[in-house]
C-alpha cells in the first residue's frame, strides 16, 4: 500500500509540473498603446523622399529603417504593410494596410492626395480610428517639393495595388521581432522627427477621398476584437495626439522611464570618462616637487647692480631730409643712338669754329 501511494504521489507531481510548464505568461505594460508602434510624421516624411508607391512600400518595410513596429496578429514579428492606391481625377487615396493571416487586412493609415494645380498639392495622413482614435489627421510640410509629386501628375500611369500576400514576400522583407516601444520611440524622435515638420488638423479636405477610401476597407482585426478599439483602450482621450500630451504632462509614465534611464546612464558613462581622462593626464604629467619653507625652494641668482653696465650704442635713424636721394645708374647712361651723335658731331665743329674765329 505505501508503495502505490508513493507512485501515485509521485506521478500527481510530475504531473502538475509539465502543466505550470505548458502555461505561457504574457506581460503587458499599461501605458503603451498600439499606436505607439507606427508613427505617421515618420510615415509622411519617407512618402516625401519616395519616388512612386513602389518605392514608398519597400522603405516602409525597409529593416535598416525601421519606421514600423507594428504586430497586431501576436505571432511575434513586425507585420509587412502594403500600400493600395485609388484614383479618381486628380484625387488620390493610398491605404497601407497590415498583412494579418490569409486574407486577413487590416487598415492602418490613408494619405489623401489633391493636385489642385501644378504648384499647389495637398497632402494628408490620416490614422486609422481603430488604432489612432477619431480625427487623427496629420498634414507635413515639406520645404522641397517631393519628387513624388511628378509620380502622381502623369495621367496615364497604372495604379499601384500591391502584389504581395500572406506568406508572399519581396526578398527586402525579413521576419524580425518588434523592439520594446521606448527603443523604437527613441529611434524615430532621433532620426525622422527633426527631418519633417507636421500640423494637426480635425477636417478632411477632400470629402471623395472618404468615399473612395470604402473601396479597399479592411478592418480584420477590428472585427475580431471589437471591445479593443481606441476609445476603450484609453477612455476620455479623443486620439492619439491628446494621448501623446496627456503622457507629456506626466514624466514618471512607463513611457519616458526607458529614455529617462538611458539618458541617466550615458550622463554617469560621460562623467567616469572625464574622471578617468584627469587622473591618466595627471599620471603622465611630471609631479611637481613641494616645499615647507621658502628656504628650500630653489632661489634664482643675485645680480650685482653696482657692478659696471657696458654701454650700448644706439644708432641714431637719419631723417628723410638727411637722406641721399638714390640715384639709378641706368638714368644716368644714356644710351648713344645715331641721332644724338649727329647732335654731338655738329655741337663740337660748332666749338671748333667759334674758337678759331676768336683765334683771328
């Protein structure tokens, strides 16, 4: 009997074990937000330095860029967004849409386009109200005109749709897990932040824009998770902009406390390396010898003043007046020119005859 109850025991904790190990704990941090894993003023700035929409989805999806940080399917790496264009006259509306699963899309921004005329272009990026809340639009001005202007003035481009899918990916693309929000947040106020500069507004400004924006609506992820939008994720907030403020106006937040600490770390490193740098050029500077008493210092020699000075002459400096005018040896030298001998041949017989006539 002891034995099969020490068996039993056994197994029940062996048992309980391998279920403790199958459990997988996730940890969220309460003040970060889905939106905090795209900026859009980093998305409008590369939309200015692409050359078509071609060009603009790759550096979206670009590792070395790093402008998303966005996984909403939970599988543990950066979901590829792809970029779909519609078009109607002079009006243009881009989605960038997450690729979630096998037909799976979720919208993430729009950009509305409007050529009004060559010289004027209106450019805005609107969030998402799912993930970025109601009325999120931003608008960037650019000081050069971007060269993707000219890509929308031709009339008889095909639109761009994107041909990639799930598990359908160009050769840039790379699966790579999303970096913590304070990393990502330090890298894009670094890098795109200084380089763009972005005015918020609460209306859009082409009303067709809406109407075509239906035509390739996906809200997957919505649909799935309907209790997860913006407005009960942060409840009170309009969008992200008022999150962003709210966060700004609170320092200790979660959000700052990564940046916070890195800052405090780099400042201590700096400080130990200026110590270290003083005691290394004071170890190689020669030690100066110190003195108790002025008698033991080394005195400098006596000079004995009584002693006869030599006398110094000084040159008097001759006045302008005083001076020789200096004379060129070449002026005084004339040469002799055929000319001037006939002058002197004919002065000389002009002597000659003056002398023999008072001779007589």
């Amino acid at each position: 009997m002891r034995r099969t109850i020490t068996l039993v025991l056994f197994l029940m904790i062996i048992g309980i074990g391998q279920l403790s190990a199958q459990k997988v704990v996730t940890v969220k941090a309460g003040n970060y937000d889905i939106s905090d894993n795209l900026d859009l003023e980093a998305v409008a700035y590369l939309f200015g330095e692409s050359e078509n929409l071609e060009v603009f989805e790759m550096k979206l999806n670009d590792p070395e860029l790093r402008v998303s940080n966005l996984d909403l399917n939970y599988d543990g790496y950066i979901d590829y967004l792809r970029v779909v264009e519609v078009k109607e006259g002079r009006v243009f509306v881009i989605t960038i849409q997450a690729v979630l699963g096998n037909d799976l899309y979720q919208n993430v921004a729009t950009i509305d386009v409007m050529l009004k005329n060559r010289r004027n272009v209106y450019v805005q990026v609107i969030g998402n109200e799912y993930i970025y809340g109601r009325n999120y639009i931003i608008e960037p001005v650019f000081v050069h005109r971007p060269v993707i202007y000219t890509y929308f003035s031709y009339s008889h481009r095909p639109v761009w749709v994107s041909p990639w899918h799930w598990k359908q990916y160009p050769r840039y693309y790379s699966y790579r897990e999303p970096y913590a929000v304070h990393v990502y947040h330090h890298h894009v106020y670094d890098y795109y932040r200084p380089k763009v500069k972005c005015h918020y507004v609460h209306k859009r400004r082409v009303h067709k824009a809406y109407h075509l924006h239906k035509k390739y609506h996906r809200n997957d992820f919505a649909k799935s998770k309907p209790n997860y939008s913006f407005d009960e994720r942060s409840k009170g907030v309009e969008n992200y902009r008022e999150l962003s403020q709210r966060r700004s106006s609170r320092p200790n937040t979660e959000r700052y406390t990564g940046v916070k600490a890195e800052s405090n770390s780099r400042r201590k490193v700096q400080n130990e390396w200026r110590s270290n740098e003083s005691t290394y050029k004071k170890e190689q500077s020669p030690a100066r010898k110190t003195y108790t008493r002025r008698s033991e210092a080394p005195q400098r020699p006596k000079v004995n003043r009584s002693a006869p000075q030599k006398s110094i002459t000084v040159s008097k400096q001759t006045s302008r007046k005083d001076r020789k005018p200096s004379v060129n040896k070449r002026t005084e030298v004339r040469r002799e020119t055929p000319s001037r001998r006939k002058a002197k041949t004919s002065n000389e017989l002009g002597s000659r005859r003056e002398s023999s006539r008072r001779a007589r």
